[in-house]
C-alpha cells in the first residue's frame, strides 16, 4: 500500500509538472496568435511577439544588463521584505500576547491595512524624496500588513493551555517566545511572507519609477521613452519569471 501511494504520488507530481508546461505553451501560442492578429492593423504591435521578445532577453541576459537591473530589484525586494518582517514579527508577537492592545489596535491596523500601498506615493516622495528611500518605504508597507495580521492571528489560535505550562515551570517570557509560540506560528509565518513578496513584487515596478536609476520598473520606463518595445516585452517576460521563481521557492520552503 505505501508503495503504491508513493508511485501515485510521483506520478501527480509529473503530471503536475507536465501540466504547467503544456499551460505556458498554450500561453505562448495564444500571445502569438495575438500578435498576429493585432499586427494587421498595427506594424508597431509586430515588436510584442515572443520571437523578438525572447530575442531581447538573451541579448540583455548575455550583456549584462537585465542582470544588473534585476539585481538592483531585488536587493530593495530584500530590504523591503527584511524591513517589514524586523517590525511585524516583534509586533505582532507582542499584540498577539496582550489581548488588551490588540483590541485597541486591531480597527486602526485592518483600516490602515486596506489602503493601497501605492497610495502612499505622493506622501513618501513628498517626505522621503526620490531614490531608493521611497521604494523601501513602499515595499515595506506592502509587505507589514499581511505579516503582522498573520502573526496576531496565528498566537491568538495557540492552545493557552501550553503557555500556562510553560509559566507554570517558570519559564521567561523569551523562553516561551521561542520554545512554544515561533515554532507553533512558524507554517503561517511562512505563508504570509509568501503572500507580502507577492505584494512587494506587483508593487516594485510602479515603485521604481520614483526616481531611480536601476532597477525593472525603471527599465520598463526606459524601453518605453526609446520606443523599444522587443526589449520592453523581454521585461516583462523576466519580471514574470523572476516573481514565479520566488513565489515557487517560498511555497516549497513553506511546505517543508
């Protein structure tokens, strides 16, 4: 029997496999056909096709250059992701465990929380400039939300039954930190870091036109003021490729 549930566990995991390449090739043709169709009318569209755009990629991959600018993406993806975990997970630890202060914060947290991190564009230029200072600020209120919310939620849902234990021994408040409550809101922390690098990352492009001078988004403007829309497709396709690769790596750390 376990023999054979691990044959059919290799074998859904093939099809698996083979499923998502058979979706990305009839992702590819339909953009072709697309193309296509669309060119007719417009020669300029004939520049979007996955021929030239895979063209671009190589070249800029071979240069150096796409390399470089993705380089600069996710070192702030980076700091971003590091800055909002370095406030979340102590907070939310924190309101997790006073059940008086989450109360008294969790409206202001949940209102602040819906508001488009994007809104906070014209505040963060205003008082940050423009560079790298307004990027990290985006990205790190994208990510805070969903990983603070996550962490008071996850300590609340902890059985206090094994706190009162753990008191009962004697133990220090950071004993029962990181002996009960980390590893237990270790899998929903995960998740929601999975969750914010997804937001970060649907948030680096327009947040990267604040000013700088590297990075993907800036290059996304870059190709479309020199009218190069080849290279411009090339982009997309890496920002594509980067965010599945992180989405991937995140969802199999997740799950071990």
């Amino acid at each position: 029997m376990d023999t054979v549930g691990a044959a059919g566990t290799g074998i859904d995991a093939t099809l698996f496999g083979d499923g998502q390449a058979l979706g990305l090739l009839v992702g590819l043709v339909v953009w072709w056909l697309l193309v296509r169709l669309l060119s007719t009318a417009s020669p300029v569209v004939a520049e979007f096709s996955p021929v030239e755009a895979f063209d671009q990629l190589l070249i800029g991959l071979r240069s150096g250059a796409l390399i470089r600018h993705a380089g600069a993406s996710l070192l702030r993806v980076a700091v971003g992701l590091g800055m909002a975990v370095f406030i979340a997970v102590p907070l939310g630890l924190f309101l997790g465990l006073n059940r008086t202060c989450e109360l008294a914060t969790s409206a202001v947290f949940q209102f602040i929380g819906m508001i488009s991190p994007l809104s906070w564009m014209p505040i963060a230029v205003m008082v940050l400039g423009v560079g790298d200072l307004p990027v990290f600020f985006l990205l790190t209120v994208a990510a805070l939300w969903p990983i603070l919310l996550t962490i008071v939620s996850a300590v609340r849902n902890i059985n206090p039954l094994y706190i009162k234990v753990a008191r009962s021994f004697a133990a220090e408040p950071f004993e029962i930190v990181a002996r009960i409550v980390l590893p237990a809101i270790r899998p929903n922390l995960l998740a929601s870091v999975r969750v914010a690098v997804g937001l970060i990352w649907v948030v680096l492009v327009p947040a990267e036109m604040l000013g700088v001078s590297s990075g993907l988004g800036y290059l996304i403007l870059d190709c479309r003021d020199r009218l190069a829309y080849g290279e411009l497709s090339a982009v997309l396709l890496l920002i594509g490729a980067i965010g599945w690769g992180l989405d991937a790596g995140l969802r199999r750390l997740s799950q071990e």
